[in-house]
C-alpha cells in the first residue's frame, strides 16, 4: 500500500475554501487505497475535521527540529503533498534528504503571491501588472517552492495560464486542478427552493482572510446602502468563522444589515438564500463561496477578480460589477428579474457538471501522479532550475532553520 503524507499549515476545517480543498485531495487518496497521512505544526482548533473517523492518521511535527527526520525516515511515504508553499520552505529540503524518492507535490490552494501583490497594490490604489508581481519577494519564494517540487497544483484556469504565460519554465511542472463537485442532477435541481420561495441576500467568507474582510466592510459602507434603498425589505446576512471584531460590530438589524458568524448548514444557508453577495476587489485562486453557490442554485453578485477560473467558455451564474454602483444595480436586478435569475441558476448548473465534474479530475490527477512516480528520475533531470535551487549554496532556509535547532537546544 502506498502512503501519501500531507504537510498543513493548518489541520484542515470546512469551513475555508482551503480546508474544503485538502479534505478533496484526501478523499481521493483514500478511495485509491493510499495510507493517508496528515501532518502540522499547528493546533486544532473547534472547526478542524475529524480526521480519524476518516481513517487518516494524525500526526503532531515541529518546526526546526530533527525529530522531523526521524518521523519521515520512518514513515517512507511514497508521495508528500505540501499544502501551500510555506510547509515546502519549512520542511521540502529535510523530505529531499531523507526520502529522496518520494514524490514532492506542492498544492498551491490559490497563488499565495498574487493575492499578497494585489491586496498591497490595493491599499495603495496602484494598478496591478504582472512585472510587479514578478518583481515581489513572495512570488520569488513561491516560484522557488514549485520549481523544487515534482509537481505543482493549480486550482484555477486562470492562473494556469497566468502562469504558463510569465513563467514557461514552470509549464511541465503543473497540473491543473481545480475544486471538485458531484453531478447536479435535475432531481437535486428541483427539490430546492424556487425563486419565490427564497429571500434576502448573503455573503460569507472566513474572517482570517483579509479579502473577505475588505468585502464585508465594503458591502456595509457603500454597496448595502445602495441596495437596501432599492429594495428596503430585503436583509444581508454575513456568515463566517473567525470574524474580526470591527465586522462583528457591523451588525445593524435596523439598517437589514445581520452579522450571523458560523453557519453548520451550507446548503441550507444557499438555498434559502436568493442571492449570493461576493465584492472581491483582490484576491486570487476559485473562490469556493461562488462555487458553495453554483452547487446550491443561489445566483451570485462579484467581481472580475471574484469570477476568475469561473470564466472559460461557459457562462458564469450571475452577474459581474467592479464598482459599488455597478454591483448595487445588478444586485436589485438579478433579486427581482426571475427569469434572470432563473437563467443564471442554469448557467451555474452547467458550470458544475461539465467544468468541475469530481470524477473527471480524480481521475486525471491520479493517472498524472502515477505517470510522474514511473518516470521521476526522468522528470527531476529535466527540471535542471529545480536541482540548482536544491544545491546547498541555494538552501539559505535550510541552514537557518538548523542554527535555530542548535540554538534551541
């Protein structure tokens, strides 16, 4: 049996996009009879799944310690997934070391650099390029990570070719694959509420991410306003974990303004929903919010940035506004306009079960992985950046976190 461990910043919750994703990868490993491994420095926290009902093992690894070595040298896994480059920096060059021949994947979850460049761009009311992007310390450590790694998932079309379009050498390197949903059948498709049936909008995203956060303050003090004076008996629910206190003091049931924090019920907090508020200004990866949404039936309202990888050739199931204005009138039109929103609710049924079909991808990454296990030795020669960035005049991470270790001890 083969065993696959994954590296977490975090153990992973549902209630993250990020959580949502890893628990998908698991799932596939599972159903292919691997041995699952989860592994993290962090604590778990009152969100976090329960991995051991799911038969996976858990286990506690520190930073900056050789125990690490030990625990891998013992555990030979057959593939080390590191979710998101951080867990790579950390502990890629100690797998390298000790279990050479496992192969090294890096999940990306979004491109962390992106959404870093953008948001501080953003507060500083700078256009985006992506010769600044190119130029960021943290697109030169996340560029450094992938090229150390066998394999690289992408989660979104567009920073697939995002990628492939600034940085080729990358291309062998990366495996497109995004989030992953079930068939919507026309029977699930007509059991949720219709259009009447359903009230009020929403808007929901975890308070520990700061593009979230820049949405809910901008629904409350420009695009809600606007909204609530077209539609005064419409309400706007906020839903999320981790909420921030400036957010939590939002909540103004006199102005239709309700901060509800955690939801346990997704499909229900959807489908009783009419529209799906998401006014992303950065950002960057699919955001998992609009696909909850898709899966649901419920519309959505967000931006270019919110709708990227949702944009091939396909329809996106709803309407898209780059300014409070702009979001606020389509907002009110898609709210009242059924068979507008009956249309978008379509295109987002199709979206899920030609784009994101759950089998089609499994399938995919599983016939990739085995193809890279089968020609590794060939594959790693021909990633010559890769090995340069392993050589030890290049491992600067490595030797601090040996000095840390020695100063500790």
């Amino acid at each position: 049996m083969q065993k696959v461990l994954f590296i977490g910043v975090n153990w992973p919750e549902p209630t993250t996009a990020a959580g949502t994703r890893i628990m998908q990868l698991i799932q596939i490993f599972l159903e292919a009879d691997f041995k699952v491994i989860f592994s993290s420095t962090a604590v778990t926290s009152e969100y976090s799944y329960n991995l051991k009902e799911l038969n996976v093992s858990k286990a506690k690894i520190e930073l900056n310690n050789s125990s690490f070595d030990d625990f891998i040298v013992d555990l030979e896994p057959n593939i080390v997934i590191f979710d998101r480059f951080l867990t790579e920096e950390q502990f890629g060059w100690r797998v390298t070391e000790k279990v050479p021949n496992a192969l090294r994947i890096l999940d990306t979850e979004d491109l962390h650099s992106l959404r870093v460049v953008r948001g501080e761009l953003f507060k500083k009311n700078i256009p985006f390029t992506a010769n600044m992007w190119l130029q960021h310390d943290a697109t030169k450590r996340e560029i450094a990570s992938m090229l150390r790694c066998d394999i690289s998932l992408i989660i979104s079309s567009f920073e697939m070719a995002f990628l492939k379009e600034h940085l080729p050498v990358l291309s062998a390197l990366l495996i497109y694959f995004p989030f992953l949903a079930k068939p919507i059948t026309e029977k699930i498709q007509n059991d949720y509420p219709s259009f009447e049936s359903r009230k009020d909008f929403i808007c929901i995203g975890n308070g520990k991410h700061a593009p979230n956060v820049d949405a809910f303050l901008w629904l409350k003090n420009e695009i809600w306003p606007l909204i609530s004076k077209q539609l005064p008996t419409a309400k706007l629910h906020i839903y999320g974990s981790y909420l921030p206190q400036q957010i939590l003091e939002m909540h103004k049931p006199n102005e239709s303004f309700f901060v509800d924090g955690f939801t346990e019920n997704l499909e229900k907090t959807f489908s009783n929903s009419r529209i799906n508020l998401a006014p992303l200004r950065y950002g960057a990866g699919l955001k998992g919010k609009l696909l909850d949404a898709m899966i649901y039936g419920t519309p959505s309202i967000t931006t270019a940035i919110g709708m990227e990888g949702y944009s091939g050739a396909l329809s996106f199931n709803g309407l898209i506004g780059n300014t409070a204005e702009e979001i606020a009138e389509k907002a009110v039109a898609l709210y009242t306009d059924e068979a507008l929103f009956i249309h978008a609710q379509k295109n987002g049924y199709d979206l899920i079960n030609k784009e994101f079909n759950a089998k089609k991808w499994s399938t995919n990454l599983l016939d990739a992985i085995h193809n890279y296990q089968d020609n590794l030795s060939v594959n790693r020669q021909g990633n010559f950046i890769g090995s340069l960035l392993h050589h030890q005049t290049m491992q600067s991470t490595k030797y601090m976190s040996k000095w840390i270790e020695a100063k500790n001890s």
